[in-house]
C-alpha cells in the first residue's frame, strides 16, 4: 500500500472509531452525561470501539482475563515480555489486567457504584464511548506476584517491574497515558499505556497515532514515545571538483 493511502485508510479508521462514540452510552439510569465545549465528557476525549475482525488474543500466559488487542500490536507486546522476562532486574512477571473493553463492557464499568457521582467515578473510569481501552491500542499491566497494597497506585510504581517498564516500554512502543497531575482530570494510573508503535512509520502505527492524536498534543503521555524530528537539509552539497582531462596518447607521441 502506498504512503499516501496508507495515511487515508489510517484517516479513516481513526474516523471511524470517533464517530462510533455516543452520548447516551454514558447513562447510568437516567440522563447522558453532557459534552463540554471541547468536546470531552467529564474529562475524557472521545472514542469508538475497534471492529472485532481487528483484535487478536494476547499471548498465551499473559492474560489475566481475557485479554484481546489489535493485531498490530501484538509484535511490540511479545518483544517486551520476553525483553521482561530475560532482565533479571524486573523482578517480577509482566501481566495483563485489562485490554480491549467493548463500549457495552465499559458502560458497566462506568456505572458500577451508581450511588455515587458520576464526576467523581469520571476520575478512575472514562464514561463509556470515552475509553481508551475501546479502541484495542491500551493495556492495563498488573505486576505478579502481587504485595497487595492499599495504596495501588504508589504500591505498583514502587515495584521493580514497574520501574522496567518506565525505563523500557517506550522502546517497544507503549506510553503512559495518565501521569502524576495530568491535565485531563484523569487520576494517576502507573499501569495503563497504550501503543502508538515505536516511530510513525511502523505497521499499524499511524492509525493508532491518528486515533491518540489529540491527547498526545494536549494531554502528553509521560513518559511518551517521541519521534526524533526529521532531517531536513537546508544547505547543498557543493558539487564534486571537475575530473583531470583525459590527454589523447596521439598528441603526447607528437611533444616527444
């Protein structure tokens, strides 16, 4: 396929999964939570769900439920477990707690603990529609064995595993989607990355960058996968110096 074509089936899909997205996923018994201006729902930015012929299963042993994303991810995730497992600094296995989320599973989710405040379940659950997991390009990891901490966010970024995958996963082309103190009103979430592929041109990559292209701009991925900016030449080369004239042997015979 070329670049040009490439770039429109991206837009496309992309597309796709954005218009998927529907107000009235978000209700939980009673009125849709409303958009705000800029077009986010309590926060999160809208997405669609991936098409089932999109997503694959995870690798065997990775699972902790079922576990299924989109196939071009599936390379990026079996190099980093088995870089993972071969580093003995890890300490502990790489799971996989949570990955694609169907709309209809996320509304679930969303609505859960319906006696409380929607903005406040907003801050640790995206209303349905609003997900990452929608789109088949998150994971949510969980470290094993598992201390079992009451505070779980600060628990998991304390363990060795965690810290491999601060130091590691940009190089297989995860990012951190919510940091400490991040703009979208999302809580601090050390286990959740999403792929964006390791550069723009990769398989697969520029759908997924498509599709996180407005939180990689206003809300950055910390630590984020950046591409280094491209070489642009601004000054020529000079040209190469005139060769030696080739002297005909009939004249040099004639000087003799």
């Amino acid at each position: 396929m070329h670049g040009r074509a490439r770039a429109t089936f991206a837009r496309v899909g992309a597309t796709t999964l954005l218009l998927l997205a529907s107000p009235a996923w978000a209700q939980c018994g009673g009125e849709a939570a409303p958009i705000g201006a800029d077009g986010r729902m309590l926060g999160h930015l809208p997405y669609g769900d991936a098409a089932e012929y999109d997503l694959a299963d995870a690798p065997t042993g990775f699972a902790l439920n079922r576990c299924r994303v989109r196939r071009e991810v599936l390379p990026d995730l079996q190099r980093l477990l088995a870089a993972a497992a071969a580093d003995p600094r890890t300490g502990g296995v790489i799971r996989g707690l949570s990955c694609h989320r169907p709309i209809s599973h996320q509304r679930e989710v969303f609505c859960r603990e319906r006696g409380t405040d929607r903005e406040w379940r907003a801050i640790s659950a995206a209303p349905p529609g609003h997900s990452e997991h929608a789109t088949g390009y998150a994971i949510d990891f969980a470290i094993r064995p598992s201390p079992n901490c009451p505070d779980v966010e600060a628990c998991m970024a304390a363990l060795p595993a965690a810290h491999w995958l601060r130091e590691n996963a940009t190089r297989f082309g995860f990012e951190q989607s919510f940091p400490t103190a991040n703009g979208q009103r999302v809580k601090w979430e050390p286990w959740h990355w999403r792929w964006v592929g390791t550069s723009r041109t990769a398989p697969g990559a520029a759908r997924a960058r498509f599709a996180f292209a407005r939180a990689r701009k206003e809300f950055p991925a910390d630590p984020g996968l950046v591409d280094p900016p491209p070489v642009v030449r601004t000054i020529a080369e000079p040209p190469p110096p005139p060769s030696a004239p080739v002297e005909d042997k009939r004249k040099r015979k004639r000087r003799r």
